[in-house]
C-alpha cells in the first residue's frame, strides 16, 4: 500500500516518527485533517507486525475517552490494513522536553492528571497500554494530553500478573518485577506512569545512569532511590511529588494498586 492508493485523501505532509508504520497527514472528503497510518512496505509480510497493528486497531476502536486519539475510519488496501486517526496540532511529549515547551512547567498538575485519567479508563475497559512513554503522548497547546500507539496493549482485567515470552514496551520504562520476571500488570504501568510524570514534570529521568543497561540495573537495584523531585522542581508541590513516588517504588506492594487511585488522589490537590 502506498498513501496515494487512498485517492479521496489529499497528502499535506508525511510524519517522519511513524517507527515502523508510515504517517500521513491527509485532508479528508470532508476537509478535515486526519493521519492515515499504515505498515511500512518493508513490513507488510511480518505476521506479528501485522497482528498488533489489528490488535491495537481493534482496541482503540473499543475506547472512547478525551485521552485517547480516535479512531475515525479502518480497511485494508492491497492486503495491508490500515487506519484513519483524528489529527491533533500538537508536540508528543519528548519533543515538549526537548524544547523545553513552557506548557509543561505552566500546566504541571493537569497533564499529569490527564494522563492518568487515561490509563485509569483504559484498565477500567480491561487492557494495559504496555509502551507508556514520552513519544506516545500527545500535548496539544489547549493543554489537552492524547494517548496513542495502542499496538502492543494487552487485555488484561484484575489482579493477576501476567508474563511474557519477550520484555515488553521500551526498557527504560519498565517496572524491576517486568524487567526481572518478564510479568506485567496493573502496578506494572502506574510504575511506567510514575517514569513518564517524573519526565514530565523534571525532564528527567527518575533514575541516573550512563547508558540503558546501566539505567535498568538501578531500576531493578533495590538500594537505589529515585531522584528527589523537588531537587529539579523546587515549584512542585510535596503532595504530587509524594502520589509521583509512590508510583515509583520498586516493591509493586508500595506502589498504588490502581490508576484510579493515582487520579483520586491527584483530584484532591486540584
């Protein structure tokens, strides 16, 4: 499949951070902008490609919430599906830190609550978002955070852990027992949440370290602390750096028990 196979959209621009899908700007029938997402030619043969493509299809399409992009139109053309998602003006949020977008530091508190919010709906509909991080994060400048790139969530409801045959999602986001015991569960992302908030919040990483393996070492050491918080951002209030740190504990049984509980008690400070 090539853009061009889609006659009735207009290509305005192509997304250059499509990993391994193309991403395409497009203008609807209609006139709305929208992004055509597909697999890349080099991979439209690869089975497990094209099952989490579907997969993640399938489950955004079973969502509906403020936080996660939609899903507007789906088919498949020559033999490779692909999907027709709203288009957002806006920064994900690694490239927010990098240039140091002064939206984060001014709406501290509601981004981070947005996101939560987000994870706790999508555990509520019974799945784990499984590759939480910066570049999946959406920030609009009306100081709206979007989820997407659902190709590796999981359906998973209640307490028990489950474990996978590979390490899931992006190492430096991963909670020790998911980097130890390839086992994954709810307290596994509000660990991966706590990450991207601590990113969010500082531009840094919770833990310190030179290089990947380095930096997954700490993680899974239980001697090693997270970085204090309000070393980076004396402005942040003690209560949010304490719900940020609790997500982080390395014991899943310290952490909270749900996102649901992060939101509860983000809500509280608002």
């Amino acid at each position: 499949m090539q853009i061009h196979d889609l006659s009735d959209y207009r290509v305005i621009r192509k997304i250059p951070k499509g990993g391994l899908t193309d991403l395409y700007v497009c203008v609807a029938p209609n006139g709305k902008r929208v992004v055509v997402r597909f697999i890349r030619e080099q991979y439209k043969h690869d089975r497990n490609m094209r099952k989490s493509f579907k997969k993640g299809l399938e489950i955004l399409k079973e969502l509906d919430h403020p936080g996660v992009v939609k899903v507007l139109e789906d088919g498949v053309i020559k033999g490779v599906p692909y999907m027709i998602i709203d288009y957002h003006e806006s920064e994900n949020l690694r490239e927010c830190i990098l240039h140091q977008n002064p939206i984060l530091k001014a709406h501290s508190l509601t981004l981070v609550r947005q996101l939560a919010a987000a994870l706790a709906y999508i555990h509520f509909m019974g799945y784990l978002h499984m590759d939480l991080k910066p570049e999946n994060m959406l920030i609009k400048p009306t100081v709206d955070l979007l989820l997407i790139d659902f190709d590796l969530s999981l359906r998973h409801k209640g307490a028990k852990s489950v474990k996978m045959k590979v390490l899931p999602g992006t190492p430096t986001y991963l909670a020790p027992e998911t980097l130890v015991h390839r086992t994954v569960e709810e307290r596994s992302e509000v660990f991966a949440y706590g990450v991207a908030s601590y990113e969010l919040l500082s531009g840094h990483k919770p833990f310190e370290a030179n290089s990947v393996t380095e930096y997954k070492r700490a993680v899974v050491d239980p001697r090693v602390k997270a970085y204090p918080l309000h070393e980076y951002r004396s402005d942040i209030s003690r209560k949010l750096e304490e719900v940020v740190m609790k997500c982080l504990s390395k014991n899943p049984l310290q952490r909270y028990p749900s996102m649901a509980l992060v939101k509860r008690d983000l809500d509280a400070l608002l």
